[in-house]
C-alpha cells in the first residue's frame, strides 16, 4: 500500500497543474459541505444557547390544543376555552411542583411620554416574570404581586423604551401612556441584548391584570410556570394538566409544553435544513467526483504503454488496480484536506470578524466532509482503475 | 508461485520447451493464424536469434513465452511450468522473477529517475525500497552506467537508453533475457555495442538469450538462429563456423 502511495504521489506531482485542477472540483465541494452545513449547525446551536437563554426548567401553558412533538401545527380554534387569572390561581394552589405560575397578556401599542411616542411590545406579566425569564431590574423595582392583585398601572421599561422617550432623563415615578392608560414608571430592566435579532430592551412590563383592563379582555395569552429541576418537568406538567382540566370538566383544552420540547420542535426544524443543505452541499462534491474520474479515464489512456510494461515487469491485475486507485484517492483526500483547510480559516475568520452570524464547525461536519471526499475518490477511482487493470498487457505494449 | 510446485528437476529441464504453439487474432469476421503450430526448446545459458521477415509473428511469439499473453493452443512450458496452469498472480510472479523483457522501444518511465526505472520490477518481487535501490545500482554497474544513476531517461541517448533497459531486465537475476528488436531503434556501432553487452551477460551471468533481430550480421552472432515465415520455424540451425 505505501508503494502504491508513493508512485501515486510521484504521478500526481509530475503533472502539478493538471492534479491541481482536478483537485479544485473537491475542494469546492468539500468547502460547500463545511460552509453550509456549519450554517445549518450553527443555527441549531444558536437556537439552543438562546432557548435556554430564556431562562431555565420553563413549561408554557397555552390555550387550545396541540402536538407538541412532530413540529408546528395551528391551535384548534373554536373549543378553546381561555386561560385566565382563576387558571393561575388554581395551579399557585392545587400543585406541588412548580415553583411559581405567572400569567402573561401580550399586546401591543403606542407608548407616549411628553412628546415622544414609541409603538413597542406591551406584556401583562406576574410577579415572578423576572425571575423565570432571567429579566433582571437595574433601577426602581419589578411588578409586585400587590401591583397584580390591586391592577394597579404602573410599568418597567426595558432599556431601548427609555433611552427613546427619556433620552438621559430619569423615568422613576413619571408618568407615561400606555394605549389610552396611564402608568407611572416603577423600574427599568437590564439591558438583554437582542435574540432572533428581536431587540429584547424594547418592551414595557404592566401587570397582568391592568393588561386586562388595558386591552379590555378577560382571558391570558399564557401561563408561564417553572420547576427546580429537569426531572421534576414530566410530573409537573402531569399536575398542570390535571389541575386545568378539572376545571374544564375533564377537556383538556389547553396545552403544556417543557422548555425542552420547545427545543425539540426548533431542533427537528434545524436538522432539516442542515440535512438540506447537506444535499445540496453534496452536488458540488459530486460534480468533484466526475471531474477526478475524468481525469483518471484520461490518465488511464495516456499511460496504456506504461501499464503494459509494468505488467511485463510483474505487476499483477491488483497491482495495476491499485495504482489508480490510490491514485484518485490521494487526489480526493488531498482535496479534501485542502477544501476543509480553506473552510476551518474561513469558517474561524466569520467567526472573528463576524461574531453575530452563528457559524459553527465541529468536529462531526469536518469527518463528514473528508470522508464524502475519501469515497467520492473511491467511487470515482474504480471504474478507470478497473478499465486499466483489464487492458490486455500486448495490447497495451503495442498501443501508440 | 508456490516453491512446492517447482519441478526438482528444473535445471535439467529446457527452460523454454514450446510444443505446437498457435496464436489466432480474430480481426472482424475473420480468423488470423499469426503462430501455426511453433515447437522448439531452448536449453538454460542457450544464445539464441530470433529472425524472420516483418509480420512473421516474432514479436507474438516473444509475447507468448513471456507469459504476457496465451496461445490459442499448444503447451508452453517455461523454467518447469506448464504456463496454462498459472493464474494471473503466478504468471506476473514468472515474468517478475524467470523472465527480463527488453524492448526496441526501450519502455523507461521519463518522471522516474535511471535508478528507479531500474528498481521497478524489484517493487513487484516485493523487495524494500533500499535493497531496491542497491540492486539497481549494482544493475547499473554491469551496464556501465553508474554515473547516470539519477538522470532522468530523457536526458540519454539512444544506447544509453537502451543499456538502462537491459539493467532493469536484469535486476532480478532471472534466467531468461526476451528482447525483440533490441537494437531496431539504433545505429550499427551502439547496436553491437549492445549485442556484446548481451553476449557478456550470457558468459558472465549465464543468462539465456532469446533476441529478435532484422539485422543478419548480429544474428550471426549467437550461436542458434531460428527463422520464423509466416508462423511457422522454417530454420534452426547453428550458423556456420561456430560451435
Ligand atoms: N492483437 C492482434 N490482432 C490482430 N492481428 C495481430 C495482433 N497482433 C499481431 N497481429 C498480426 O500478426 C502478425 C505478426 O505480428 P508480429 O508478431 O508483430 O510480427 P513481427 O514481430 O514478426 O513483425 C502481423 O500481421 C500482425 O498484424
Ligand atoms: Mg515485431
């Protein structure tokens, strides 16, 4: 095998250009199958640091119902009987597991102090919103379970909202509009950066049931609860499901879902693009492929008189095979090595200079890139190799 | 090629024994008969010219005893083995070890350098790249080309060329040389220069010649020459005046 890889070298660097362009064809489609599928596994890994990022051990409960495994499909409308305060009271008492229940009321609107309006999120939230989606004060302080109870109007601000309608101006105990209400400012979050590319500063906290009021409605968009740890999310969901439907007279009209499903649902979808661009990926290297068999069928030819003599020389069938076989090996791996050389500095130089786009190459994706280029050197090796091991070693000789 | 099925009796036997030898190429619809029923032996240490008329069916009879490719019918057998029992291994292992081709072509490799295109048969017998190397310089020597050890071929003449050959034919000690029109493509002078090249071969190493020539002069030079008219010997003998 080592003699075989050494006259392989020696024929390939006796013709530099042409093994260099033959070679090209891998490398493009080794470098495809790196950049894309790094795309796609960046993406799944970006969506997982950012889910959990969000806070851990989280279940949501939502109206209507729906698988939550095998992806995305449209809550049942019509039986959907809606989540309300009494739901969240119910689950505070008749569990065991959670360690808090809040209600959530999205909405939207124009938020307006002095002459400067902002049209931004606007959530309803529980007292314990802060601590399960890891949203932390800065100043002042966050919605008080009194401030639920008593519907009280008052707000916290996420960062973006203040720097756009008080500019250097401390907002502590101003009063601002929200919609057709008013809310006095009783703190500002920390500022969270942006996720999904959603500026996460830019929304205004209310309590859940001035939420209500606001958007004149008697129903949550959510339940957001949470348990201490990975092992207690079955039972605790088992719990929320029980304590819901009994107050629905057994009709589970509403869904539960862990934060790891959640992430299964976005997981399933990543890997279908990663798989996807796997495909697609694959074409480029394929192309590759036919151009390394070209060249050996080329190759084959041209040295026919050599192939003969070295039969008369001794050189077995296998022999023969062998040479070219490694031959359109070393071609592929070389171009391969090449391809995932150009794709690591590439792939490190997005990541420097880039940081924001979740690019990402582990391990697995170079394994599965240089190997596709070992058996796409194999694969496209064998017919020629075959074709020069037949030759008819006179024939061969005689050839001109 | 298992040493078990070497006949004990080798060195008795004729190294080349053909009997009935025929070669038939099928060109379009037709049968042509290029060898017609060829026997003669030749014995180890034997000096042998090959003559006969362009298109006689010299250089397929070489091919045949050099085990490169099969007769349509009748029995070959070379240093004890009947060729028709060989497979592809044991008939690649012969030629690697029995047999020396030399070519009027010369056949070098010109990306490898004198040494290595010396060496390559030694590859096929399976010997470490540094006793390869060492062989064929010590080829080389015997050809007298030692200080072209790493050219590349292209850069010798003709002659040169040719003795590079003869090196790589003999690196393996094998006991018989198979030349066709070894001196074809050079002038008179290197031509005999490399007859006498062969003849001190076959005195000093005791190879058995077999060559292929157009050129009466130097076929009078061995000690046997078998004519060949279209595919049939019509002359063996032992030229006049020699022994
Ligand atoms: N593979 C082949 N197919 C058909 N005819 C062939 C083949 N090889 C040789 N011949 C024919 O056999 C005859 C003898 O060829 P060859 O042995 O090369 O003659 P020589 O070497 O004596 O000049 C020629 O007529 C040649 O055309
Ligand atoms: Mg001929």
């Amino acid at each position: 095998m080592f003699e075989h890889l050494r006259s392989a070298l020696q024929s390939l660097t006796s013709n530099k250009t042409r093994a260099g362009l033959t070679m090209l064809g891998v490398i493009i489609g080794v470098l495809a199958v790196v950049l894309l599928v790094s795309v796609g596994d960046g993406a799944r890994v970006y969506l997982d640091s950012t889910l959990s990022s969000i806070g851990t051990n989280l279940l949501f409960v939502t109206p209507g119902r729906r698988e939550t495994r095998g992806g995305f499909s449209h809550p049942q409308s019509g039986s959907a009987k809606p989540l309300t305060m009494d739901d969240v009271h119910a689950l505070e008492r008749q569990t065991h597991l959670l360690t808090s229940v809040c209600p959530i009321v999205e909405g939207g609107g124009a938020v307006r102090y002095g002459g400067r309006t902002r049209d931004t999120m606007v959530a309803g939230v529980g007292e314990s919103f802060g601590v399960l989606r890891s949203m932390t004060i800065n100043i002042g302080t966050h919605i008080s379970s009194e401030d639920v109870d008593a519907r009280r109007r008052v707000a916290v601000l996420g960062r973006t909202v203040v720097r756009e309608l008080f500019g250097n101006e401390n907002p502590l105990g101003k009063a601002i509009r929200v919609a057709n209400g008013r809310f006095r400012v009783i703190g500002v979050l920390e500022p969270k950066g942006s996720t999904f590319g959603a500026d996460m500063d830019d929304l205004v906290l209310i309590p859940a049931t001035s939420a209500e009021d606001l958007f004149g409605q008697e129903f949550l968009t959510s339940i957001l609860t949470a348990v201490r740890s990975r092992e207690d999310a079955a039972p605790a969901m088992e719990e929320i499901e029980q304590t819901l439907a009994r107050r629905r007279h057994g009709e589970r009209t509403f869904t539960v879902m862990s934060q790891d499903d959640l992430m299964n649902v976005f997981g399933s979808l990543t890997s279908a693009m990663t798989l996807a661009l796997l495909a697609i990926a694959s074409v480029s290297l394929i192309v590759g492929g036919i151009g390394i068999m070209n060249i050996m069928f080329v190759s084959v030819r041209e040295r026919t008189r050599e192939i003969g003599l070295r039969r008369a020389l001794g050189a077995t069938r296998g022999d023969v095979l062998l040479q070219f076989l490694v031959e359109s090996l070393v071609l592929s791996s070389t171009g391969g090595l090449i391809g995932l050389a150009i794709g690591v500095v590439v792939i490190a130089g997005v990541n420097r200079y880039f940081p924001d786009v979740p690019l990402r190459l582990s391990a697995w994706i170079a394994a599965v890139a240089f190997g596709a280029a070992f058996v796409v050197g194999v694969v496209s090796g064998v017919v020629p190799a075959r074709r020069a091991a037949r030759l008819d070693p006179v024939e061969a000789l005689r050839y001109e | 090629m298992s040493a078990a099925a070497a006949p004990s009796l080798a060195e008795e036997l004729p190294l080349i024994d053909a009997n009935g030898i025929e070669r038939t190429f099928r060109m379009g619809d037709e049968d042509v008969r290029v060898l017609n029923g060829v026997s003669f032996s030749v014995q180890r240490g034997e000096y042998v010219a090959l003559i006969g008329p362009s298109g006689s069916g010299k250089s397929t009879l070489m091919y045949q005893i050099g085990c490169l490719d099969t007769p349509t019918a009748g029995q070959l057998t070379l240093a004890g083995y009947d060729t028709a029992t060989l497979d592809d291994a044991e008939l690649a292992a012969l030629r690697n070890q029995v047999i020396g081709f030399v070519f009027q072509t010369f056949n070098l490799l010109s990306r490898t350098s004198v040494v290595d295109n010396v060496a390559l048969p030694l590859r096929y017998a399976g010997v470490g790249l540094k006793e390869r190397r060492a062989r064929a310089r010590e080829a080389l020597s015997r050809v007298s080309l030692s200080h072209r050890e790493d050219y590349s071929p292209e850069r010798l003449s003709g002659g040169e060329r040719q003795r590079v050959a003869i090196a790589r034919a003999i690196v393996t000690r094998p006991a018989l040389l198979l030349c066709d029109e070894p001196t074809g493509n050079l002038d008179q002078r290197v031509g005999k220069e490399i007859f006498a090249l062969f003849e001190e071969l076959n005195s000093e190493l005791g190879a058995t010649l077999v060559i292929v020539t157009h050129d009466m002069t130097l076929a009078k030079r061995a000690r046997r020459v078998i004519e060949l008219v279209d595919g049939v010997i019509v002359n063996d003998a032992t030229p006049a005046g020699r022994a």
